[in-house]
C-alpha cells in the first residue's frame, strides 16, 4: 500500500497562553504505599513537573505512609526517582527546596493504633509550616489495604475534619468483580462523600486521550460524520511487547480483561461515542459517558475471546511464556490476551461493531483507537483500477488516534497516483505528531491528574456509577471463563499480534484488525 507522510509543521508555543491553570491552595498530600514504584517513578516526578511550572503552592508538604521503617532515607530515594525518571537536570535550582518538603511516617495499613499518630504528624507539619488543614490521601497500595486504610481515616476524622478540604485518590483496580466494586464502594462512601473521591485512570491523564473531545467538538468537519451513517466499525487496541515484569501473583489473580479492557478501554471508548457535553465540567462529561456504557447491552460470550501467551521473539530476543513466568501457574488459565464485540444501542451507533482488545507481549507496543468509514455507495474508480498495479482496490478512508507511544492522530484518503495512464488511486496519509508539533513532553500523564485532584476537579476520574456499569458488562464474561478452562493455552506466540480466534472475531463480519494508519496485519 502505498504510503505519502504529510506532517503539519511545529506549533510556535513562545507566546501562547498556559490556559490559566489554578494554583490549588496549600495543604498536605498523603501517599499510602510510597515505598512502591508508583512513588518513585510517577508520583514524585510529576508532582515535580507541577512545581516547575509553578502549579504548586508555596506552602505544600508530602508525606509518604508504608510499612517499612525508611526515614530520611526515603526522600534522597525520591530525589533519585525524580531525577532518573522525570527528565530533570540536577542542578535545577528547585530541587532540594522541593525534596526538603518530603517525608516519611511508617505505619501498618490495617494497624488502627497508628492512624492517631499520623494525624498528630500531619497535625505538626500544618502548624510547623503554616500550610492549613488541606488533605489529598493517595492510595497507592494494593487493593486490599484500601478498606482499612479508608476505615481508619474516618475513625480519626481525617475524611471530614472540621476546617479544609480533603480528597481521597483511589488507583484502580476498583474491585476484582461487580460484587467486590459495590462493597468498595460502600466502604468509600461510609467515610468520604462521593465528591470527595477521585478514582484514578492514568489513562485519561494523556493528552492524546483529552484531545479526542477537542478533535470531536472543536473541530466542525469531524463531528458530522461522527455517526452509523458514515461510520462502518470501530476498533480500540491497547497492545504491550513486554510480559508481566515480575508481577505474577497479581497479574493471575487480574488477567487482560480486568486488567485494561474493563477499565482503560472502556474509557476510550466512552471518549469516542459520548455525546456532546453541555459544558466541560465533571458532571457533564461522566455523564454523557455513562450513558453511552448504560447502551450498550450484555455482551454475547461468543463476541468475547482469550489468550496465553507462550514463548516467542519480542524485538530480536527469545522470551519465555507466561507459564515459565516467575511465581505463575504452570497451568494457569489466565488470560494475558482478551478481545471483545459489542454494541451501542443509541441513536448515533445503532449496527456499529465495536471491537475491543488488549494484550501482552504483542507484537509492538501501540494503544490506538481506529476509525473505519464506510465506503461511497458507489465505487466508479474502482472499474478503472489497474488489478496488477500498486493498489488494486479503492481503500476505506480511516482515522487513526495513536495514544501511545507515537502519540498523534492520522487520516487515511484515497489519491490519484500521478504519471500514471487512467484513474489509478492509491491511499495516502495526513499525519499529525504531538512530538513534532509541540516537542517532547517530560509529562507522564498524573501532573494533570494530581493537579486535578487538588484543585477538586473530578473530570478525568471515575465515578462509581460508572465502575458499577462496566463490572456488570463484564462480569459474565468473567464468570463463564472462570467455569470453562480454556482449551489450549498458550494459544499465541509472544511477538505476534495475538491469537487466530480474535483474528476470526472480525473476520466473520468481513473486517480485519489494522495496525498504526490502518494497515492490515
């Protein structure tokens, strides 16, 4: 297929307007698990970026929670992080100011006794620094800590104290089934008010995922044809090359399906067919996102399927199998590939096919979002094409939303080939790149969602109601796989993109999955 890049030349930021972001009002962030890897390499080199941009009050202290006793240590550990994985120079002068505002309280999660002491901590450290009475509490601790801790916040009074605001930040994964989110949920709720609650996908703090509503709505060619009547299917992917990094216990109890589809995907795809929103602020959005989740009816166990990944080549090096991974079944029946149809029972999709998958040790490493049109009613170019030329057959027209790694958007027409005899056509590609036009970004996506979080903004996190829907989406799929072991496993080499029963889910309606600019795999 033939291919022509047309890249649009780099935006000028020198004078363009940082969108008057809020400064949040000073206060204390609390993170419960700081001695995992979260901290250290996405937490701390984001909240540094913030400080860069001055987005930080002047008055601000971060208080790291976790079990093992590390003491000062622990912010030297947080220098190291912030400056291996946020991009940041060491001489930059803000540095030391900004770690000199980190600590540490060791604490056992489900010890009650304890919980008294850290608010006398965080107590101090608001009068020592006059920083006020503002709390942000970060969850970033497996999810069976998340009841007691939540449980001994309320018992202390720290989810409603009596003067500043506090908030509560939840990493997913919210439950491990419909039934276990509810009780989450109720346990949430019984300390913090729903307002109070930011249940966090990093997902939604790229800025290739916000800018699918700026591509939609602000764009007036786009959203016309935005509907069934011109839009044939679509397919979401969110393809990784590595394996499970060491995370066996979690990654058997999780699978693909809980893992991204039943969250990260699902969110994409609330971006993509969401109706305009009356205005942008949190309600409205999560509102028109839940609307789309509650049409779409239960999916069919025959529109879903799995896979196992078994040893491969991944980027010129043999890799091992998920079974010979390390503390992994080597009978597991987990699911490392998932892949689902479903539908949209609303005006703007009714027959649209939405196809859905995720997946480890793939082929390349892409999460992307593929629009397919339909094709005109009548295709009188294709009587003159050349059948032993370049293109034998007029292409669909696609839109292509890379949201990682390459992140950008690409549009796929048809073009006469020129110097050549009749109307021979041939696909191109208009391809826009975040990385040319804007430059490098050192963001790794939580600056947004931390600046959120403390400002008490809740457009980019989840609400419970919306956790609940997509459970019970997915909760039959989940319960049929966990009855049934799938009959071969691995069924997939690692490196490939996937197994032949997902290829076989599209192609019984005639479709194939397509890769970056629409090309077939």
């Amino acid at each position: 297929m033939a291919t022509v890049q047309m890249n649009v030349n780099p935006v000028d930021l020198t004078n363009v307007p940082t969108g008057g972001e809020k400064i949040p009002a000073p206060g204390i962030m609390v993170i419960f698990g700081a001695s995992g890897d979260l901290t250290k390499r996405k937490l701390l080199p984001a909240l540094f970026h913030l400080e860069q941009s001055g987005l930080l009050p002047k008055n601000f202290a971060i208080v790291g929670v976790a079990r093992r006793p590390l003491g000062n240590e622990f912010a030297e550990d947080m220098k190291d992080g912030i400056l291996k994985y946020g991009s940041v120079d060491s001489t930059d002068p803000r540095l030391d100011d900004f770690v000199s505002k980190v600590s540490y309280y060791a604490l056992q999660f489900d010890d009650a006794s304890g919980y008294a002491g850290l608010k006398a901590e965080l107590d101090r450290i608001s009068t020592e620094k006059n920083i006020g009475h503002d709390r942000l509490f970060y969850l970033a601790t497996a999810p069976e800590y998340f009841a007691p801790i939540i449980e001994n916040l309320g018992a202390q009074g720290m989810a409603q104290p009596e003067q500043g605001k506090v908030a509560v930040v939840i990493e997913k994964p919210f439950g491990h089934d419909l039934d276990s989110a509810r009780e989450l949920n109720h346990q949430v709720n019984a300390a913090f008010h729903e307002s109070q609650v930011f249940r966090i996908d990093h997902y939604l703090g790229k800025e290739t995922v916000q800018n699918i509503l700026v591509f939609r709505f602000a764009n007036g060619i786009f959203e016309p044809v935005w509907n069934r009547n011109y839009i044939d299917h679509v397919q979401i992917t969110a393809a990784e090359d590595i394996g499970i990094e060491g995370r066996g216990p979690f990654y058997e109890k999780a699978g693909a399906l809980r893992d991204i589809i039943q969250n990260h995907m699902m969110e994409l795809l609330g971006f993509v067919t969401m109706e305009p929103p009356s205005g942008f602020e949190a309600e409205s959005v999560r509102r028109e996102k839940v609307k789309v989740w509650q049409a779409i009816p239960n999916i069919p166990i025959l529109n879903a399927v799995r896979g196992q990944y078994g040893p491969g080549i991944v980027g010129g090096q043999k890799v091992i199998g998920y079974r010979e991974e390390e503390r992994v079944n080597p009978e597991s029946g987990t699911e490392t590939y998932a892949a689902v149809k479903l539908q949209i029972e609303n005006w703007r999709w009714a027959g649209v096919p939405f196809y859905l998958r995720a997946g480890k040790r793939m082929k390349k490493r892409a999460t992307e979002i593929t629009i397919q049109f339909k094709q005109p009613p009548l295709l009188i170019f294709n009587r003159m094409q050349n059948q032993t030329g370049p293109c034998p057959e007029i292409q669909p027209n696609i839109i292509s939303i890379r949201i990682q790694p390459d992140d950008g958007i690409a549009l796929r027409f048809g073009t006469k080939v020129p110097n050549t005899p009749g109307m021979s056509v041939c696909p191109v590609n208009m391809d826009f790149n975040y990385a040319q036009a804007f430059g490098q970004q050192r963001a790794n996506g939580y600056e947004r969602l931390l600046l959120d979080a403390m400002l008490g903004d809740q457009t980019l996190f989840s609400h419970r109601d919306g956790v609940e829907i997509n459970w019970s989406l997915y909760n039959p799929i989940l319960q049929a796989w966990a009855a049934k072991a799938p009959e071969v496993f691995p069924n997939y080499f690692a490196g490939s993109w996937g197994p032949d029963c997902s290829d076989r889910l599209l192609e019984k309606d005639g479709h194939r999955w397509k890769n970056s600019l629409g090309k077939p795999e």
